[in-house]
C-alpha cells in the first residue's frame, strides 16, 4: 500500500505498523525525532501498535540543536 512520509510516497506491505515503515526507511534507531500519523503525534512506545492504512501521511521532524 501507499503512504506518504514527509511528503514522498513510499511503499509498505499492506496491514504494516508505523515502526515497519520507520524501518523500512532505517529510521527506527534515529534519535530525536518526533513522529506524527494523519497530524497526531505517536509516541515511540506507541509506533508497534500504529496501523497505517492507504494514503496515510507520516510526518518525522528532526530536532535540531542551536540558538
């Protein structure tokens, strides 16, 4: 199935968690990031139990260090 992560269409197996399209794209282990399904932020205890479902919208933002 379809879904877009940070606005680039990827594909993922269907019935696929939020953490299997993070892994997919090697980004399980990233560290500071914060992860948003739909714009609802998921946890990351919670990315085993996100479902994704077709044309689902990922969002990762990187935090940055500066001031």
């Amino acid at each position: 199935m379809k879904v877009f992560i940070n606005q680039e269409s990827h594909t993922v197996p269907s019935g696929a968690t939020l953490l299997d399209a993070l892994r997919i794209n090697k980004l399980e282990e990233q560290r500071g990031i914060a992860v948003a399904v739909n714009q609802r932020i998921i946890s990351r205890t919670g990315w085993d139990d996100c479902k994704l479902q077709e044309s689902d919208t990922v969002t990762i933002i990187q935090a940055t260090q500066g001031g």
